[in-house]
C-alpha cells in the first residue's frame, strides 16, 4: 500500500478507536491530538526503510530490503517502544498534556501493525518474520495503489470536519464534493493514460455517491448532530468491508480456477487470482483478459489463471485448441505485437516468453458467464 494511505489509514484509527482529535485543529496541542498524530506517524514508519534505497546504488534493494525489517511482526515491539520514547521526550519538553510512556507504545505498536496488516494484502509481499526468515507472504487480495480503498478511508475525515461547526457549513460540503469529483476524474484520466481507462458509468456512481455523502447530511444539518468518532468509525467498518468483500471475491475466483482444472482433469502446478476488470471499459477488459504467462512471469494475474500443465487428456485436446483459436484465430499462441498492446492495457501485464506450439484455454472471470471463466496453459502433449 502506498505511504500516503498508510498515514490517513493510522489517523482513521486514532479518531475512531481512540477518541483521537483532528491533526489540524483550533484547539492547542492536547493529549488528543498527539494520539491522532502517534497514530499516524507509526502507520507511516514502517516506509521509512526507502530511504536506504534513496541513498543506495543497489537497483535491487526494493526487492531486498523493501518491507523487511521494519515491517517485520518480530521487531515490531522494539520499533513501538523506540517512537513512544521518543514521543514522551519531546512532549516532555515542550510541556503538552500527553499519554503515558505504555499507552504511547501500544498506539505506535497498533500504528506499526495497521501498515503490515495493509502491506499484507497487496501482491507485493510483506517479510513480516525478518530477520528469521526473508520470505514474502502475501494476500494478494487489492493492489499496492487503491484509489477506492484511500477515498474510504480519506472521505469519513473530510465528513467529519465539514460538518464539525454549522458556519460556512455549505460552503464546505460544496467544496468538498467538488474536489472530490475533481479528483475522481482525474483518477480516470490517470487510468486512460497509462492504458486501463475507467468505464463511464463507474465515473459517475462515485460522482454521485460522493454528492450523497457530502450534500445530504446538510439538509436540516442533520450531519452536526453526528460526532467527530461516529464519523470515523462509519469509515473504518466500510475499509473493513471493503477488503472483506476483496477477501470474498478472491477466494471465489481460486474456487473457480480449482473447479476449472478439476473439469479438465489437468495438473497444475501454480494458480492465482487478482480482482477482475470490474471497474475498467469495456475496451480495457478486452485487452487484459487474454494472458497465459510462462516463464519470467509475475505468480498472480489479473484473471485467474493455472500455469505449466504437464499433461492434456488426450480427450480434451480439441476443445482447448477450439478454445485457443477463437481467441488467437488458427495460431496456437498470441503474438509478441498482441502481447506488447496488451501491456499497455493493463496494470500489471507480466512479460513472458510464448511457444508456438503452447495450448491455451483463457475464459472471462465473470459470475454468471455461460463459459468457464478461468485460463490454463501448458505444452502440447505428443
């Protein structure tokens, strides 16, 4: 997850769990605010290892070191007590009303481990046993940048502070919404540049959704009677059901990849699901659905897929390659020329090495879908 969704994710919390203030308010520096901002800091700490790439010659150290040590559950009691020491001098000095030295560690240790937990369920993956052991387990369940994730997590912040006093209420509420729309087309900008265009309709459900959030708790200022922490919670629990939802999606596609390969009765030696195109144009899911990596490939796919079959029933040879063909006419495989315009249309398109002679059986990851929705490669058997 990126560091700046790491940091309002910790801010959520420290409002929501532990009556924490805003970061930027009226009121002078108190015991709530400093939670807000230990929170906060302790979500984003865990990033700080960049710097080392920052500073290094190494181009590989973002898969070496990247989310190792400071990540790691093991040191993350030696992390919590370092901060919450430090905190404790400084407030020390400049003579604030803060938490005790224990209550500070355990918020920097439920800052610390807000962002392993968010690291976990992105693709890269997360040496959370470091120094003991350098593997990289991972959830694989959203990917490392989530605009919807950062705007569930943002907009309950923003609710709160727009609806906090009743002057210049609508103002705020207007221009709330207004930056928040702005920023949602240029998320959908972002996304027809680089080649994975968001589909109109999309577009505008956030538009409007966001105009509900925003507008409606205005009339008869229904939305001042709601607390600072009400607000905050209401957006913790969607984050939570967000990625419980991703959790669900997951799961579901591996259950279908299995039931795929088990149809065809295949030996398959790896299998992954990332979340489908659901958001994308229809042009876009076009494009990223057809993939059958080989070799040099990414383990995880952004539609589920099984890879290096060792052997095809001789009995369900002809529907795969009737399979292949619709896709790829009377050639066996996608051409480079294919493949290259298929990576400018996803986010993640691995780069791989296609025989001429490579069965592949691709079907759209689509509930409901009359074909089976998965995809399978392997060599030609005989």
């Amino acid at each position: 997850m990126d560091t700046i969704t790491h940091g309002i994710a910790g801010a959520l919390l420290g409002k929501a769990v532990f009556r924490g203030d805003d970061l930027f308010s009226r009121r002078p520096m108190g015991r709530a605010r400093i939670i807000t901002w230990s929170l906060m800091l302790g979500a984003i700490f865990p990033d700080s290892d960049v710097i080392r790439d920052m500073v290094s010659r190494n181009d590989l150290l973002v898969l070496t070191w990247h989310r190792s040590i400071t990540h790691s559950l093991l040191c993350l009691p030696l992390f919590a007590v370092a901060l919450a020491a430090l905190t404790h001098w400084f407030v020390r000095r400049r003579k604030w009303d803060a938490p005790s030295f224990a209550a500070l560690t355990g918020i920097y240790a439920v800052g610390i481990l807000s962002h392993i937990l968010l690291d976990l369920v992105t693709s890269f993956g997360t040496m959370i046993w470091s120094p003991l052991k350098w593997s990289r387990p991972a959830w694989d369940l959203i990917f490392i940048i989530d605009f919807s994730l950062s705007a569930i997590l943002l907009v309950p912040q923003i609710l709160a502070w727009v609806y906090a006093r009743g002057e210049g209420l609508r103002r705020r509420a207007l221009g709330s919404w207004l930056v928040f729309g702005s920023a949602t087309l240029g998320v959908a900008a972002l996304g027809a540049v680089i080649g994975a265009p968001i589909s109109l309709r999309a577009i505008l459900i956030v538009v409007v959704v966001l105009a509900a959030a925003f507008l409606l708790p205005a009339l008869r200022h229904w939305g001042l009677r709601v607390r600072l922490a009400s607000w905050n919670l209401a957006g913790l629990l969607l984050a939570l059901g967000y990625i419980g939802t991703a959790m669900y999606a997951h799961h579901a596609a591996l259950a279908r990849v299995d039931h795929f390969v088990s149809a065809l009765r295949l030996e398959a030696q790896a299998r992954g699901a990332l979340t489908s195109c659901a958001w994308t144009s229809k042009a876009s899911r076009q494009a990223c659905r057809p993939r059958a990596p080989r070799r040099k490939a990414h383990p995880r796919s952004t539609i589920a897929i099984t890879r290096t079959l060792r052997r095809i029933p001789t009995s369900t040879r002809p529907s795969v390659f009737r399979r292949c063909r619709r896709f790829y006419g009377s050639r066996a495989s996608p051409s480079r020329d294919f493949i290259r315009k298929a990576q400018k249309r996803s986010w993640k398109f691995p780069t791989c090495a296609f025989r001429r002679r490579v069965p592949i059986a691709l079907h759209r990851l689509r509930t409901g879908s009359a074909s089976p929705p998965m995809a399978a490669c392997g060599r030609r058997v005989g």
